[in-house]
C-alpha cells in the first residue's frame, strides 16, 4: 500500500526487460510464486491435520493413512485454553456424526475393529466443529494483518523490507510446525504476523516497475497473477504427498523450504526493482512539497459509502468460497475415491488449475462484449460471481444425496470447484478493479484495507458456517451454502442501481482488465 505517490516516477536501476516487460516483474512473479506456495500447501493440510491428528489421541500418522499413532491434545501449548471458549457440540448431533464417521473408517480399514472406530469418530466429532472455527479464524487474520503491514510500510519500512520480514516470520512459522506439534498455535501465529507484512507490498511492487499510463502495466499484472496461482497449484502436489509418504510434518518443512527460495530470488533479484516509497522518501524524490490535506466531498463520501456496502455484501461470498479449503476438503478426504498413489489434499490444486484456463477465456470474453457494447457493469459483474457461486453447490446437493454414507466420485467435488471458480473469477478481480477505480485517490489504500477486511470477516464466518457440516446432513449443508451464495448474488443485483448512481458521478481513471489488471487473493 502507498499512501503518496512520487513527484517523479523513477523505475529499476537496470533496464533489462523480458517477453517485453522489466526483469523485475518475474522477480515478483517467483517471489510471489513461492510465497503462495507456501501458504496454500499449508492451508491444504491445517484442516485434517487438526482433526486427524493434532487434537486426537488416535492419530493418523500419514496424512490419509492408517490411525497408527497416538498423542495427547493437551499438550498443544494454549489448546486448553483455547478449547474453553469453543462450542460443545450436541449429543445428538455428537451421535448422528459419529455413526457417520465410523462408516467412513470402517469401510476405508476393513482390519479396524469397530470400538476403536468409536472411540476415533467420537474424538473426530468433537473436534471437527472446533476444527471448522479455527480455520475460518486462521484464514481470516491472514486478511486482517495485510491492513497494518502496509500501513507500517508505508510509513517506516518500505515495501522491500515489509517483504522480507514477512517472508522471514512466515517460514520461521512454518518451520515451528514441522519442530514441534506442541508449539502448533505460535507456527500460525508467525504465519499470519509474517503475511501481513509481506502480502499487501509485494503487488504494490509490480505498479512501481511502470511510469503512470504505461499500457504494459495490465499485462504485467496478468503475469503476476498467474504466478498466484501457479504456486497454489503445484504446492499440493509437494506438501501433500510429503504429508502422506513421510508424515504431516514434513509438509510444513516443505512449506518453509518454499518460502525461504522466495525469499532468495527477492534477494537476488534486488537490482532489478523499483526503489520502493520508502528508498524514493530518502532520495528527496516524494513528499517534499505536500499539499495540505483537504476533507473528502460529498461526492467521495457517497463512493465511499457504495464501495463499504459492497463490501459487506462481499462477505457472504467469501464465507461460501472459503469452504473449498474447509469442508469441501473434509468432503474430499473422507468421501471421495481416492487411487492409492494419490493424497486427497491434492484436490486444492483444482482451483488454481481452473483458474489457468478460465481466466484467459473471460478476459477475451469481456473484451468481446465491451465491443458489442453489451459487457456488464462491474457491480453486475459481481452479482453474477455470487450466483455462480452458490450455484455451483447444486452439484455437491445431489452428490450428497447420490453418495450417502458411502464414498462417492472425484466428480462432485471438482465439478462444483470448476464452476466456484468462474463465479471466482467474475467477483475477485473485479471487485478489486472497482476499489482502484471508484475509491478517492488519497485514501485509495485504506479502501483497499476495506476490501480486505471483507475477506477477514468472510473467512470468519466460514468457520461458524462450516460447523453445521457434522450437525446436518450432506444434502441440507451444501443447500445451505447454495442459497447463502445465491442470497448474496440477489442483494448485489439490487444494489446495482444505487451503487452505480453512487459511483458515477466522478469520472473512474483508466483501469485494469477485469481479470488482468490485479492483484489477486
């Protein structure tokens, strides 16, 4: 985040370029690359580590394995504590779960007697609620700390030092959870102090790379965005299978080795960035001769006030896409068929992987309908993302009932990812577009804070949906979140009108493609 821009823009000291665009942008884009490597080869495994293992006695030593272990919960430093402001799930409800479950256990190890399938599934059922709440908290502070690292890079650090303090506390997080399982809580801690430093100041860094109206800056963010994914992709296929063949473990050391290549290329790659506002401060190149701060007008109050609804609006959505790494991945570990050469965290690469595809085809799709004069409005834009959204639990619907107590296909889930995606990818982006677009220069970064905090509250609520998955049946679940993501696709299309009234009166600056010209989640 920069809250000043330069009297005059200076780019990186070398000039090389590469496919037409400074070599630093592919610096950022394998910094950025392994950083979310990082971050999503963990995130596949925290879920299912914490109910498989960490908070069980009964422990399945290899992620998806056999139960072959056995720990003591306890000793997970703050776990005591933490455990006595979480909800007691009902005995009825504790019932009904486990009969589930023993199925599932049975039916995956026929060798397993059925009173340590109870005593599993009891412990399994107790901890999945909690299990679902410290996700969706986890999740959503990775969203909340980006607002304070960039304003604290904006005042004292600078974007470059923000990154490397962040990537430095998040590996150090990182290598805690491979250390030792006691220190559990303190390794996510570090992880989200380390993100908040380094997530919101390194796209800042690619804008740098380009003088103001340089045309190549929506390609370069394209290119970015690409290595966002590129890193979410493969990291499941690395942490996963590590997680599986040698223990959970060994998939947070390769989380931390990730994020410590990372942070080499930033380092190697020095020369070739722009000096950040921080480095042009020192040079005397920004904010000699500010000009006094003038109070917003009634005009930007109203953009303000339009882009804060939409926002809130916003939270809905990401509460029902965040159960992609909740409960859809219970969903995909314990009821999808898996071959055995395969580990079922693999299924968050599914995601990112439709994003390769999807994000090119609507990019020309929306260039098409912008020349026909029939493209949507962002805000419309936005609406129909959420309707995709909750659309797309129709499939994992008639899949629950399909499957039953039993283990169903691959098809379910990832079919319902294929179409999360698109409804991803017609929200995400956009809504990122609009902020820049719509939001009064000066305060342009704290109604990007906004924008994140969107995603905080999100993630959180996505923890209290996502207990009701052992309470409630498969089908009554994902017809929950189908009416909640189609609920918040309905209220954005009401808002459209209004917001848009709100939003025209200033003329937007140029912007970015949709999809292209972002900084993605």
């Amino acid at each position: 985040m920069s809250s000043a821009a330069p009297a005059e823009w200076k780019g990186p000291a070398s000039n090389k370029t590469f496919l037409g665009h400074p070599v630093g942008l592919f610096v950022l884009f394998f910094t950025e690359m392994w950083e979310r490597f990082s971050y999503y080869g963990m995130r596949g495994l925290l879920k299912l580590y914490m109910v498989n293992y960490l908070f069980i006695t009964v422990r399945q030593t290899l992620q998806g394995k056999q139960y072959d272990g056995v720990g003591n919960p306890d000793e997970v430093i703050g776990w005591s504590f933490i455990r006595s402001f979480l909800p007691t799930i009902e005995p009825a409800q504790l019932q009904q779960c486990v009969a589930g479950k023993v199925k599932t256990l049975t039916a995956g190890d026929a060798s397993m007697a059925v009173d340590v399938a109870q005593n599993i599934a009891t412990q399994m059922c107790n901890v999945e609620p909690n299990a679902s709440l410290l996700y969706g908290l986890y999740t959503g502070l990775v969203y909340l700390t980006p607002v304070f690292g960039g304003l604290m890079a904006d005042k004292y650090l600078g974007q470059k030092k923000a990154v490397y303090l962040g990537a430095i506390i998040m590996a150090l997080g990182q290598f805690v959870l491979f250390g030792a399982d006691n220190l559990f809580f303190i390794g996510l801690l570090l992880i989200i102090a380390g993100n908040g430093f380094f997530k919101p100041n390194i796209a800042t860094q690619v804008g740098s790379l380009y003088p103001p109206g340089d045309s190549r800056r929506d390609g370069a963010f394209t290119i970015f965005y690409m290595g966002v994914n590129l890193g979410a992709f493969i990291c499941n296929f690395v942490c996963g299978t590590l997680a599986a063949v040698y223990g959970w473990r060994y998939g947070f050391l390769s989380a931390g080795v990730g994020m410590c290549i990372g942070l080499v290329v930033q380092l190697f790659g020095q020369k070739f960035l722009a000096p950040d506002t921080r480095q042009r401060r020192e040079a005397g190149e920004a904010g000699k001769a500010a000009a006094p701060k003038q109070p917003l007008t009634r005009d930007e109050w109203k953009r303000v006030g339009a882009l804060v609804a939409l926002c809130v609006l916003n939270i809905v959505f990401w509460a029902v896409y965040e159960q992609q790494g909740n409960t859809m991945q219970t969903w995909a570990d314990e009821k999808s068929a898996w071959p055995d050469w395969a580990s079922s965290t693999w299924f968050q690469s599914a995601n990112p992987f439709f994003i390769f595809i999807f994000a090119p085809f609507l990019d020309r799709f929306w260039a098409m309908q912008n020349k026909k004069g029939t493209e949507p409005s962002s805000v419309v834009k936005m609406a129909i993302g959420c309707l995709v959204l909750g659309g797309s639990f129709i499939v994992m619907v008639i899949g629950a009932r399909l499957v039953g107590d039993g283990v169903g296909s691959l098809f379910w889930p990832v079919f319902c990812t294929l179409l999360l995606t698109i409804g991803e990818l017609y929200l995400s982006p956009v809504g990122l577009s609009l902020v820049t677009k719509v939001a009064p220069v000066r305060i342009v970064s704290l109604m990007m804070g906004t924008w994140y905090l969107s995603s905080f509250f999100g993630n959180l609520l996505s923890g209290y949906i996502g207990q009701y998955y052992t309470t409630m049946s498969g089908e009554a679940f994902f017809f929950l979140l189908m009416v909640l993501g189609m609920g918040a696709g309905v209220a954005i299309w009401l808002f459209n009108k209004p917001l848009k009234n709100a939003m025209q009166p200033s003329p937007a600056p140029q912007g970015a493609s949709a999809v292209s010209g972002l900084s993605p989640q």
